[in-house]
C-alpha cells in the first residue's frame, strides 16, 4: 500500500474490540468510548464498523480457532506504550 495503511481486517477490528472490552471490563467496569476516525475503503468502512459493533453487542461476527500469536513488531509497541503509560495506570 503507497500511503502506508494498516490493512486491518474486520476479523482485525473485531478481535481489537474484544481486546479493549476485555480491559474496559477488568479496570473501568466495562466502560468504552469509541470514536468513528473515517477511511477511505468505503466497502471495508462498512464491514469494519459493524464488526466493531456486533463485537460491543456482544455478537460477535469472527472467532478465531486458535490462538494467533502477536508479531514481534506488535510486542514492542505495546511494551512501549505500556512504559509509556504506566505512570498515569500503574501496571496493566
């Protein structure tokens, strides 16, 4: 892709909102906001916002038969981010 996009898939987007309502639920009682940032893949807008909303419905649309291992880029990030993070959140 020449401008760089995620290419994140709607199983993708699912499985991100499983991911937040699981941590929503352990820190804030469940508590999420979600916010639409726009795209330009009209086709894929649509199949990922529902599958972010059937997700929060708790109707999911996708469900992994095995559990996928996050890639080494995506560990770093998220140590980063946790580093980042842990003075305002304590450990997460």
């Amino acid at each position: 892709d020449p401008l760089g996009g995620m290419k994140v898939t709607e199983g993708g987007y699912a499985t991100m909102t499983r991911i937040l309502l699981d941590i929503a639920e352990k820190h804030c009682g469940g508590k999420v906001l979600c916010a639409l940032e726009g795209g330009y893949d009209l086709s894929g807008l649509v199949m990922s916002v529902k599958a972010m909303i059937m997700e929060l419905k708790g109707t999911s649309m996708y469900r992994p038969d095995k559990k996928i291992s996050p890639s080494d880029e995506i560990k770093t990030t998220v140590d980063q981010a946790r580093k980042a993070l842990s003075p305002y959140w304590g450990d997460f």
